[in-house]
C-alpha cells in the first residue's frame, strides 16, 4: 500500500542542520493495523507527516500504490490527502464554530471530484455508528474529549479513506476513555478493512496492534527488545 525507501529528512534552523530522519525504509501493507512507537523528539511525527504526504522527505522515496509521489502534481496530492487518508489528531483539530455534523462533513466540501454518496447520509451513519446520534448539532466545546475523539475519527473516514493515520490518539484522554477510542480503531481495521496506522510513545497503546515499528533519533527498529 505504502513503501518508505530510504527516507531522509533534513532540516535547517539558524544556518544549523538535524536529520528528523534517517535512512528510514518499511512498508504499511493493506488492511493493517500498525504502531509507530517511539519518545518525543524521535522523529515519529515526522515520519507522519510524510506517510500522510503532509511533508516531503530530503532523500529517499516514497510510493503508494506502487507510484512515486514524488511524481505527483499538487492536484493529485491533494486528491491523496483528502480521499485516501484519514487523520486523527492528539488536539481533535475540531472548529468549534462548527456542529459536530459540520465538522464530520468538512472533507467533503473541499474535495474536487463528484461524491458517489450522499455527504449528509454517511455523516449520520458515521454518528450513529459511534454512538453520537442527538449530539449532531452540539459544537465540539458542549461534548466530553471522548466524543471530540469519536467526531475526530467520524471525520478522518468520511471520505472511505483507504488509510487511517492517528496520531497519539489517546493522548487527551483518560484510560478507559482511551481503552474505548482504540477497541474503536481496532474494530474499523478488522470488520471494516481499514488500514490504521497509530503513533504514539505510549507502549500500552503500541501492544494493542498486531505490528510495531521502534523510532528512536530518527532511526527505526523493529526489534521487539527495543524500549522507549
């Protein structure tokens, strides 16, 4: 599904230069459900970024699908980011000027092709699905962070993206909030069939996937005597 090929990514700040990553190579296969463990600071952001072709690697490649992005036109990445991705963010990233329908249904105003569904109708089937159905026209700042996160991950699947990337999903939340948000994840990768990828520091949240990626200092391991 997606392959990483010898990423690197460089950064320069005050005429200095620090590699977030380095020479970094794995692939996400279809349907899988997948933990990028590592501490703050270890580049595990980073290699979101470019997973979710929201950044550009200094070296190396990257493909979807068998195809370079790097031989997409801005268009294409775009269409990538908003129909074949998910996101799912630590902070929610909810407008709180917005509905929670409103929210959910943000994607799908900014798409640039015609909608084979009905927007309204899989929003409500999203809410009522995650047990949101009455809290539709509530704004994020009247619902616990539970729901925030449920109205977070409503949002990352209303376009059917093929890939859910959440990072640090739980991070906002008490444990068994947290509990609940990923048996969730979990439930939309085994019965539904959507690759789900969660970075996080957190071990505990690593062991509830069926494979872990290690990222310390802008490597990766993937030797499970590895520890954060």
């Amino acid at each position: 599904m997606i392959n990483l090929s010898h990423v690197s990514k460089e950064y320069k700040l005050s005429g200095e230069s620090f590699f977030a990553l380095r020479d970094v190579s794995f692939e996400i296969k279809e349907k899988e459900l997948l933990a990028i463990l590592g501490p703050s600071g270890s580049g595990k952001s980073t290699v979101m970024h470019i997973i979710g072709l929201l950044d550009n690697p200094t070296e190396g490649t990257v493909k979807i699908n068998g195809k370079d992005v790097s031989k997409y036109t801005d268009n294409e990445l775009s269409l990538a980011r908003n129909e074949t991705i998910g996101f799912v963010f630590q902070q929610f990233n909810l407008i709180n000027k917005l509905t929670i329908l409103e929210n959910i249904l943000l994607p799908t105003i900014y798409t640039r092709h015609k909608l084979t569904f009905d927007p309204k109708t899989r929003a409500m089937e999203l809410i009522a699905k995650f047990g949101l159905l009455g809290k539709e026209r509530s704004f994020p700042n009247k619902i616990s962070g539970g729901q925030q996160q449920r109205v977070a991950i409503a949002r990352a699947l209303i376009m059917n993206p093929k890939l859910v990337l959440a990072d640090e999903p739980t991070g906002n939340l008490d444990t068994k909030t947290g509990n609940a948000i990923l048996d969730l994840l979990e439930k939309l990768n085994k019965e539904d069939g959507v690759t789900v990828v969660i970075i996080t520091h957190e071990p505990d949240v690593a062991n509830r996937c069926k494979r872990k990626l290690y990222i310390r200092d802008g490597k990766l391991y993937t030797k499970s005597d590895y520890t954060v």
